[in-house]
C-alpha cells in the first residue's frame, strides 16, 4: 500500500456567492512546520477571474486524471497544493499516475490584494467548487482568500463541506524530480495563439503508443510521428488534450524541453496567469519514480544548514543556489547538495521564465528524506554490511565490487560516465537515476 500523509483542516475550503455578484473562493490551510500563527496568506479580487478559473479547473482536471493506473487506483482523487507569498499565488498538482504535472501561477499583475503573511495550503477541489468556478463569469468580481477561516462552499441553498484528505507521499516525490527537470531545461519554442491552434490541430487521435515530435514545418509548427534533426520527442503525446480547453484564451505558448528529453513543458500564458503543463519521457513513467535527486543525496549535509535555510525562507522567495554559496562562503557542490535535499523534501519548486528555484511550504520532515528513496536506502545498508569494495581508484576512473544476492555486481565510474552490471542499469541506462550500487560505490568514495 503507498504511503501516504494524513491530516486534517481545521475548516474546509469555500466559494461563497454573494448577491451582488461578488464572489469569495476561500483555501483552508494545512502546515506540519508553521512559522508563525499567521491565518491569512492573500486576501483581495482576481483581476482576471475567468481565466484563472478556467486554469484551475484544467489543474483539476490534471489532478484527476491518469494514464497508466487501474480503476480502483484511480478512484483516490488528490487535491492540488496552493502557495501564496512574494505578490503571487501558484497552484500545482500531479495527475495520479504522477506522470502529468500543472501549475497555475497568478503574478502580482493578476491580484488586487494583501498578502499577510505566506506559506502553503492544499485545496479541496471537489465537484461543487468546480462547478461554482464553472460559473464564473469575465464581468463578476471574485475575492480570493487564502488561509485559515470559517468556511462554507455556498451557492443558493447549497452548502458544501470539505472532506479530510491523504498527501501522497509519491507526490513529495513527483514534486522533487519535476523541479530537478525543470532546471534542466531550456526554451525551445516560442508560438502566437493562431500557431499553439495550428499545432494542436495536428494532435493525433486516440492514444499512440509511438513517440511523437513537435516539428517545424516552415513557420508551421505540428506534431509528427517521423523525427527529425531538432524535433522535440513527445512520449504519450495524448496527455497534451488536457491543455486543448485553454488553447482558445492563450496569448503564447513556449515550449521548455529537458536537456536529455525526459521531460517536456508547455507553458500557456495569459496576461497575468500562466498555465504550466509538464509530461514524463513516457505516459507509462511517473515523475516520483525518477530518482532525479538521488545524486545530490549522496553526500551528507548538516540537517542544521538545511533546516536554517528552510527556516529563514518564505513561499515563493529565489532561492539562487549560486548567490547563495558566494553570500555565506560556502563549497558550492555543498549548496548543491542543499538544494537537492530541499528538493528531496518538496520545498522547492522551479520558475522557467524566472529561471530560479522558489520556496513551497508542505506537510514534511528532514526525516522522510532516506524512506522516500529507497535505493539510497539499500545503498546505504550495502554499506553497512561491508558490501561494497573499491578495486581500482585512479585520477579520471573507478571500479568497484558490490556483493549481491549469489552475484557480484561490478560498477565502473570514468569521467561523467557510469556503468554497473545489474539488471536495473541493463533495462534503464542511467536514465531513471542511479542504481543502488552506483550510489553505494559513490558514497563509498567519499566516507
């Protein structure tokens, strides 16, 4: 059975419409780690109301999507995680397969409003919410609170009350390699609303088990079974339906693939509110099984520097690895490192256009780093039971030995590159992360 945090709010969640046309859409909030007694994050009007609940409920239907789970898997709906603070709020969630992740942000353009204190809640989108912000329309004004209060999901003589809900621990891992992805790409493509339309109309039917390419024909761009030399490798390109609702109100599309194309990010943007949608290598892949943090997991870091950095951090606060290093005279591969853990925890997300990292307050301890990977746990036993060997150590290669069950498994480490004889390198090549004997060979090294 997959782990999974469980918590309840003190309140539910609420859209509350009023009378006189102005509505309020209320977040309850949840933190394991509080910083202050603060009960409030934002409160104030949606500039652009319409289309920011247009982006949640495709969020939505992100989150309640799934591309490779069974019915039963399915039947466990999540809801998204909201963070408000540094004049934005975002709002992230994962498809249950957690191959599929959507970010709403609302940038200071969009909000007319305070925010009194930041930090991070999770939102209840259940089918009354949806349906109340289905109804939104482009002349209403809507206040958007985020934070701690006594609230209903009111609309004529209905009342709704928010359930109790899990955090699933595969999400916290999700979010860690998504990040770790997202940093790890670059802008590739950048196209007007009549070419983000073009494009989708070339969007095949059904769902193709082949890869598919964003191709360039002219100043036509399409989606294409054949490659090409700068095609952009799309795995279970299906998936990009769930943006096809929001095509018609985009502005632009930029298009933000991972250097080694595990990762693909179609980012909508319309005027103050961007719409960010992130698919795996492959539908049948999730983000949490990635192991994309694994090698910055692999030296230890004082849990002191990464609790003093979580502590004096805020939602949606830079957070610059390298300004870092340089400001508190550190080893940069130790920031590094810290940005990994932090990473690792689910504390921080990443910003493309920005091109930084930023802080996410969630419901989780420096404790559950090692249970929520286990293949640096199972290295770390290796090294416990004296199972690992160093052969051959020079300046530019290293071997080494690590017993298995009945076999001896051989890894190799020459420059960038790193190889082991085990069946879980054999079928993945390194591009899942490192297999546990890489990393137990790597630590070796450094004890």
């Amino acid at each position: 059975m997959a782990e999974v945090i469980n918590y309840q709010y003190n309140n539910p969640s609420a859209f509350v419409k009023q009378s006189d046309r102005s509505d309020e859409l209320f977040l309850s909030k949840y933190s394991e780690v509080q910083k202050n007694n603060g009960s409030c994050f934002f409160w104030g009007k949606l500039k652009e109301p319409y289309t920011t609940a247009r982006c949640l409920i495709t969020l939505s239907n992100v989150v309640q999507s799934s591309f490779n789970l069974s019915p039963f898997q399915m039947a466990l709906l999540k809801d998204p995680i909201v963070t408000a603070g540094n004049e934005k709020i975002r709002f992230e969630g994962f498809s249950h397969c957690a191959g599929v992740y959507a970010r709403v942000d609302v940038l200071g353009d969009a909000l007319d409003g305070e925010f009194p204190e930041n930090g991070t809640t999770n939102v209840d989108f259940n089918q009354p919410m949806i349906s109340a912000l289905s109804s939104i329309h482009k002349t209403e004004q809507v206040v958007l609170s985020v934070g701690k209060k006594e609230v209903t999901l009111a609309k004529q003589d209905q009342k709704i009350i928010e359930r109790k809900v899990p955090l699933p621990t595969k999400w916290i891992k999700g979010l860690t390699t998504v990040q770790l992805f997202l940093a790890d790409a670059e802008r590739a493509f950048t196209f007007n609303r009549i070419q983000t339309l073009q494009l989708f109309q070339s969007l095949p039917s059904g769902k193709p088990k082949a890869d598919y390419y964003l191709i360039m024909r002219g100043n036509r761009p399409s989606f294409s079974p054949v490659q090409s030399a700068n095609g952009i490798c799309i795995g279970g390109v299906h998936r990009l339906r769930l943006l096809e609702p929001l095509l018609p109100l985009a502005t632009e599309l930029r298009v933000f693939p991972h250097s080694e194309m595990q990762s693909v990010t179609w980012q909508l943007y319309f005027g103050g509110v961007r719409f960010s949608l992130s698919v795996s290598r492959d539908a049948w892949r999730g983000f949490s099984g990635e192991g994309a943090a694994l090698e910055s997991l692999i030296e230890d870091v004082p849990d002191a520097w990464v609790d003093a950095v979580d502590k004096f951090s805020y939602a949606n606060q830079t957070f610059n690895p390298t300004l870092l290093s340089i400001e508190e005279g550190l080893d940069l591969r130790k920031v590094e490192n810290i940005t990994g853990r932090l990473s690792a925890m689910g504390l921080l997300g990443f910003d493309l256009d920005e091109n930084n990292f930023f802080y996410r307050r969630l419901p989780f301890k420096l404790s559950r780093i090692i249970s929520l990977n286990p293949r640096l746990k199972d290295a770390e036993k290796l090294l416990s039971e004296n199972k690992v060997e160093i052969i051959l150590q020079t300046d530019n290669r290293v071997e080494g030995k690590v017993q298995g069950s009945g076999v001896n498994h051989f890894v190799v480490l020459e420059g960038d590159a790193e190889k082991c004889t085990c069946t879980w390198f054999s079928k993945h090549q390194g591009e899942r992360g490192a297999c546990k004997h890489i990393l137990a060979v790597k630590k070796k090294l450094i004890s």
